[in-house]
C-alpha cells in the first residue's frame, strides 16, 4: 500500500519550489548549497519526504525568506484536520493547487512576473480578456 504524502508537507515542498523559482534557483543549485541531490530536493518539493526543522531553517536562510514563508496561505482545511486528527478533507481545494501549480510553473512564473511590471491597468484588463478569449477557444 502506497502512504499518500502529508498534505503539510506537500504544502511546505511548493512554497520551496515557489521560492525557488521565484529567484531563479534550480534544484541542482539548492541541493548543492544543502549538501544534497537535486533528487533529494525534488522529494521534499513534492512533499514526498519530509524537511526536518533544521533543514528547512537552512533552506529558508539560502532562499532568503523567514521560516514562516513556508507556511503561509496553508488552507486552513489542512491545518484544522491535522489538530484533530482526521484524514477526510486533507487536500488543498481544487481553487487553490490550481493556483499554486499555475504559479510554480515556469511559465506561471515569467507571466506574473511580466504582467505586474504592466503599469497601465487598461493594458492589463485587455491582457486578462485576451487570454479569455483564448482560452475559451
């Protein structure tokens, strides 16, 4: 029987991955300053294997971010389950991982980070409609 990963692990493995990407880190670099594979931080992004407390203090220090970042935008369906114990509901709405893979992605990432350097808000609504049509094609 295969054990599904705990959902505060794969949490905590996107918003690494997140960081990560955000500053244009690969994986290879964040597992060389941590001593380990790039396997290694591939499990811990997908939350496959836990990151102990040490460790992640360290990834947080080497992607310049606070511990807490980590942990930010947790659905509180996880964090409420995981108080008492129950296993139903664990899973981030369907809203939410769509949002964060989006945004995890490559090209989630080089999109948002183009479109906020977009300062007219006229240009940004067409943008936004633009997609829409294409998507609805």
């Amino acid at each position: 029987m295969t054990k599904l990963p705990n959902p505060v692990d794969v949490h905590v493995g996107s918003r690494i991955r997140l960081r990560r990407m955000m500053i244009g880190m690969s994986q290879e670099k964040l597992g060389e300053r941590l001593g380990l594979t790039f396997q290694q931080v591939q499990k811990y992004e997908k939350g496959a294997n836990r990151v102990g407390a040490s460790r992640l203090y360290a990834i947080s220090n080497i992607l310049e971010v606070p511990v807490e970042f980590f942990f930010a935008d947790m659905p509180d369906t996880i964090s409420s389950m995981e108080r008492q114990g129950d296993s139903k509901g664990l899973a981030e709405p369907d809203e939410t991982a769509f949002v964060m893979d989006f945004v995890s992605s490559s090209e989630g990432l080089q999109l948002n980070t183009a479109f906020k350097k977009i300062s007219s808000q006229e240009t940004r609504r067409k943008i936004v409609d633009l997609v829409k049509t294409l998507a609805a094609e």
